[in-house]
C-alpha cells in the first residue's frame, strides 16, 4: 500500500529550484553613533553584469522599436508595393530608402523616449507649480513663448522647409521667398499663432468659455484672408502654403507640452476636472498659424515686388557657387537643424524653473540624458526624412501622374487608360490616407476620451472610423485638385463653411473634439509624407506648388466626426422616442435608448 | 459571520504590460477569488542603477491575491514565471500570512463542506 502525500505538501517540503537569502545579509546592518543616534550610510550603487543589462535593456528597447516600425513600416510597405504592382517602376535607390525608414524608426524611437525622460518632466513641474506661484500675466507670457519654442522643435516643421527647395522662384515668387529667405520668420510667425492659442486655450479652460465662437470668430478672417490671397495672382500659390502649416504644428512635442501647461493652470484654478478640459488648444494651434501666415505673406508682398526677389533670388544662387560649409551639406545640416530646433526649447524651460520657479531639477542625469536622446533622435530624424519620407514620398507622387498621364522621363507612362489611371491614383491615395490614421496611436486615445465623454453615445469604433474616412476623402480631394489644377480655395471656402454650419448645429461636446481630432490625425510620419508626395504629383504635373493635400485632410475629419456626431444623436433620439411611444418599456429597450 | 482563516495574501508588483497575463496565470493556478489589481509608482532600483535604471519602468501594477495556505506555493510560482520575474526590472511578490478574513461564503458551498467533514 502506497502511502499518499498531497503534491503541495511535497513540493513545500523539497523546496524546488529555490534559494533562501537572508535580507539583511544585503543589506548593511544599521550604525548608530555613540548618542545612539542612526549614521545614514550611503548605499552603493548597484552593480549589474553584461547579461543582466541585456535582460532589462532588451524588452525597453524592443518595446519602443516595434511600436515605431508598427506605424512606419506597413506605411513604407503599402507605398512600395503601388509602385511596383500598379506603377511597374521598381524604386532604384532601395537600399538608400530602406536606410532612411530606418533612419525615421530609431529617430522617433529616440526622440520620444528622450522626449518622456527629458522634456516631460519640465512640463509636468512647470505645468503643476507655476500657475500656483506666478500671477496669471506672467503664467501667459510663459505660454506664449512655450508655444513658440515647441514649434521650433516639431520634427514635422523640417519637412516644411525642406519642400522650399523645389519651388521655382519665376512661377511663385512670394511662396519662393517665404520658403526659402523667409522661411525663419515663417517658423517664428506659426511659433507665435501656436503660442497666441495657447494662450486664448488656456483661457478658454479658465474661464469655461465655448468653443464655439472661438470657431467662428477664427474662421471668418481666416476665410476673408483667404479669398483675398486667392484673388491675387502672385499671392495665389500661398494659400496651399498657409493652410498646410496648419497642420504641421501639432505634432508630438506641442500637444503634450502645452496641454501638460493649459490643464496645469485650469486645475490650479480649480476648473481641471470638467470632461473637456484639454480641448480647443489644438484646434486654435491649427487655425491660428493660418492666420499668421497670411499676414506675413501679405507684408511681404507689400515690402517686396515679385522682381526683386526674383532677381535676388538669382543674385543668391550666382553667389552659391563658393562650397557650402559642413552644416549647410547634407548630414551636416541635418545634424545643425536638430540641435538647433530643441536646445532654444530646453533652455527656455530650464530658465523657467530656475528664474521663475526656483525649484531645483528633480533626477538631473536622467533629465540630461533625456534631453541628449531628444536631440539625437531629432538628427536621426532629419536625416531618415531626407533619404527615406521625404524621398519616398517625393518619388511616389512623382510617378502618380504617370499612371494616366503622359510624364517625361517614364518610358511606359501613361502605364492606363486615362479614365482607369486616374481612378487608380484616386483610390491610392484615398487608401494611404485611411491607413495611416487608423494606424495613428493618438487617435485611440482620442476615441477612449470621445467614448467617455459622450457617455457611449459616440462609440470609439465610430469615430476611428469617421476620422480615417474623413483623412482619406481630405487626401484624394487635395490630389484631385493637383491633377486637375483648380484652385485650393474652390475646395476650402466650401468645405470650412459647411463646418461652421455643422459647428453651430453641434453641441459643445462634438464641437471639441471634432475639431481637435484634426490635429491628432498629422502625425510626425503622415505630414512629411504627404507633403512630399503632393509637391512630387505637382512637380511631375509641372505645376505651381504642391501644396493644400495637408489641409484638406485636416478638414476632413473635422466634417466627417461632426456628421456622424449628429448622426448618432438623431438615433439615439429616434430611439429614446421610440421607447417613451411604446410602454411598457422593457428593459432592453431601454438598454439600447442609452447605446 | 464566516470567518476564513489560512489564507495567504500574495502581492505582486509588476510592470504595467504584463498584469494580465500574469493574472491569468495566478487564475489558472488556482488564486480564482480575491484578486484586486492598481497602478502604482516605483522607487528605488532607478535611481540606484544609474545609467541603465532609465530601462527600469516606474508605472508599475500591484496585484493583490487571497489565497489559501495551501494554493500559496503553487500561485506564488506560477506569478514568477509569468512575470519572469528573475530578470532586472520585473518587479518582485512577496506573501503575507493572514490572520482572519470575513466576508460572505455562499451557502452552497458551506453545506458541501459540511457533507464532506461528516463523510470523514
């Protein structure tokens, strides 16, 4: 007869595969001085073998490295398998893209780490302290220049500048003079809108004002600007210029940043715990550089006629001739441009909390160490959105035309049917835009946010949805109006007036977040892209400029959020109705009023 | 009132991604009532490693479990294996013996005990 244990018993008593340690054999055991007093004993820092380090390095990096190929590479994928399968052209310097994807995915991943670890923490003390100690004046001005700072260090305003160099200084004078002399001072004047929003957000979260008039009173000069620029011959081609910055400013620097500032100052005012708190900066920081823009655009052209800058212009290129010095060269300047964008940032924060604050620097290494992944990713960046984004993108939309068009340079080209081509080219870029939003991290958090807010009336599903139909639609009506030639702002005074039609029959809740989800949907890789793309369709179309794809898909989702909006409403009006008609109301009745 | 006794509490903290797989495991292994999780913030380890200790997630979960002296062993183990908890920066468990806990047990289950004490 076998005698019987139970398992647990068994394996209790072996003691499998375990080790005991005593504790304080660690540790060091307490020192008291001779008034018994404890001596505090510094502990040594811990030390870890190379095998230890990969074990806790590895799932740090890998989780951070796969989220960025995650949005980059189906991206890339989905790009390249056009060209090949419906373009038939395989892109010649693979190698070189392949490199510069890379370049994008270890840039951003450096970048927002260093971002969380170095530029976080700044926000996060600034925004919590600052409107408790300082007067509201000067809580303000910091504002301000926090808006202008970050859009300095938006790794999208790159790709802005870069798009200067192909613009042809006889066809578009005033857009060759504001991309390239200007182009400084066309940073500076988006920096100041974004900080001027910021500014009129933060009081907006203060003061619990709506956004709506907001909306209106920011549209109705926007769109007299517009059609004022529109009208004039050589101010025409900046209309696709000024309404495209827009969308560059809101990127992953300047949301967290300044909303981490804006909800510090309203919950300091004790107003932070109303749903909507957050809401609007973003949509003012994509109007207001619009603004601004035109306005630079305007004295510009009251300060200088097309001639002269065309003869300067001339006068720069014949004085080019000498070499460049190494940050005006390829790697060089790109490494130039990345410190350059974040360290005026920085500094700005650091004088912050040292001037203003007097609050010492919590985690000092961790903080530098961050602030020099920042910058390296931001060079990183650069370089990977000169030979990979902007490359790519820039050869695509060169060769878009190609599919129903005559295009020099293409041997097989046009590779359709003039009806079939276009259609194709249609279809391409309406999927490339439903793609990169759905695959936007930003956007789900938007959608928890939307779910929470509407008390489940707008599903989180709905409004992914809605968004990416909204980018996808705004993208093929930007291409359609490259192809077919017609001005941006036949596209844009139609489509921004049936959203402020839709605004006012909205409530306050859609309103927002409608308006914001236009901002979230630009992201670091789509805006470059995109941007790219639209001035190689215009560059092989031998158009003017390439610009106004952007805006039309920050419009986009803005209509397409607040039909749905009202859509899910109406239902749920329908339904709750229905349910009052029909007593007894049984439960899942009113179960699916509620839905 | 019921009172239960030889319980065990097992709380383990850990990082943020692998809560839920690290409770299933716990559920598998037997811990199927009484399990609470939070978020919580960890100090230490980052600011004593150095350089390295960025790798180090402060966000972590605390994951609280009752069980019975007797699951104890088996749920403490199955939690370090799913949270592989013997890698740097995991987190750690430990256990906590429990005098008494009150709370409701259904009646189905008292009457079952009782038949099976009376079998004995």
């Amino acid at each position: 007869m076998p005698q019987q244990f139970r398992f647990g018993d068994y394996q209790q008593e072996i003691g499998t595969g375990h080790k005991t340690v005593s504790f304080n054999d660690l540790k060091p055991a307490p020192k008291l001085d001779t008034d018994g007093n404890l001596i505090s004993q510094q502990e040594p820092r811990i030390k870890l073998n190379g095998g230890e380090i990969y074990n806790l390095i590895r799932p740090y990096l890998s989780v951070r490295f796969i989220g960025q190929v995650k949005t980059v590479v189906p991206l890339a994928v989905y790009l390249l398998l056009f060209q090949i399968i419906i373009l038939r052209q395989l892109e010649a310097d693979y190698l070189i893209i392949t490199g510069g994807m890379l370049a994008v995915i270890l840039g951003l991943m450096f970048f927002m780490e260093g971002l969380k670890l170095g530029l976080m923490p700044f926000g996060t003390v600034i925004g919590s302290i600052l409107p408790r100690k300082s007067p509201l004046p000067l809580v303000l001005l910091v504002t301000l220049l926090l808006g202008i700072g970050v859009t300095f260090a938006e790794p999208a305003i790159g790709a802005l500048k870069a798009a200067g160099q192909n613009v042809s200084v006889e066809q578009a004078p005033y857009l060759y003079t504001l991309l390239n002399e200007w182009s400084g001072a066309l940073v500076m004047v988006v920096g100041l809108s974004v900080g001027l929003a910021a500014v009129l957000g933060t009081l907006r979260f203060l003061y619990g004002w709506s956004l709506k008039p907001m909306i209106y009173m920011a549209l109705l000069p926007l769109l007299v600007l517009t059609v004022a620029a529109a009208t004039d011959p050589d101010l025409m081609s900046v209309v696709g210029l000024a309404w495209d910055c827009g969308a560059v400013t809101t990127g992953p620097v300047t949301v967290p940043l300044v909303l981490a500032l804006g909800v510090g100052i309203a919950s300091a005012a004790g107003k932070g715990d109303s749903g909507l708190s957050g809401f609007g900066i973003v949509t003012l920081a994509s109007l207001f550089p619009v603004i601004g823009v035109f306005l630079l655009a305007f004295y510009v052209s009251f300060t200088l006629t097309p001639a002269e800058i065309i003869e300067a212009a001339q006068h720069a290129s014949a004085a080019a001739t000498s070499a460049p010095a190494w940050y005006e060269t390829s790697p060089g300047e790109e490494i130039a441009l990345g410190v350059r964008a974040i360290l005026p940032l920085v500094i700005f924060l650091y004088l912050v909390l040292k001037l203003i604050l007097r609050e010492p620097l919590k985690n000092r290494g961790e903080v530098f160490f961050g602030i020099g992944l920042t910058i390296l990713g931001m060079c990183i960046f650069n370089l990977g959105l000169t030979y990979g984004l902007s490359k790519i993108g820039g050869d695509v939309g060169g060769l878009i035309p190609a599919a129903y068009t005559k295009v020099d340079g293409i041997e097989m080209s046009p590779i359709y049917i003039y009806g079939v081509g276009l259609a194709l080219a249609l279809l391409f870029s309406w999927a490339l835009g439903f793609g990169a939003t759905m695959a936007e991290p930003a956007l789900n958090a938007l959608g928890d946010t939307t779910e929470n807010l509407t008390n489940g009336v707008f599903k989180k599903k709905t409004l992914l949805f809605s968004v990416s139909l909204g980018v996808a639609c705004g993208i093929s009506a930007g291409l359609a109006k490259l192809i077919f030639g017609f001005p941006l702002y036949w596209l844009i005074v139609p489509t921004y007036l049936l959203a402020m039609l839709l605004t006012f029959l909205s409530t306050e809740e859609y309103v927002n977040v409608a308006w914001d989800s236009a901002g979230v949907t630009t992201g670091p890789i789509t805006v470059p892209l995109v941007l790219a793309m639209g001035l190689g369709v215009g560059s092989a179309m031998n158009a003017v400029e390439g610009f106004g794809i952007l805006c039309m898909a920050s419009i986009g989702p803005i209509v397409a959020v607040m039909i749905s909006g009202l859509w899910a409403r109406h239902k749920a009006g329908k339904q709750a109705a229905a349910a009052v008609k029909d007593e007894p109301v049984t439960q899942s009745q009113e179960a699916q009023a509620l839905l | 009132m019921t009172i239960l006794t030889d319980v065990s509490l097992i709380t383990c903290v850990v990082k943020q991604d692998m809560s839920d797989a690290i409770l299933k495991a716990a559920l598998e292994a037997g811990a199927l009532t009484g399990a609470i999780s939070y978020h919580a913030r960890g100090h230490g380890a980052r600011e004593r490693l150095g350089l390295v200790g960025i790798a180090v997630e402060a966000e972590k979960d605390v994951i609280s479990l009752l069980v019975s002296s007797e699951q104890r062993d088996t749920v403490f183990d199955a939690v370090f294996h799913a949270g592989n908890l013997n890698v740097p920066g995991n987190g750690h468990q430990y256990i906590t013996p429990l005098e008494k806990v009150a709370t409701y047990v259904p009646e189905d289950m008292l009457t079952r005990l009782a038949k099976t004490k009376q079998g004995a």
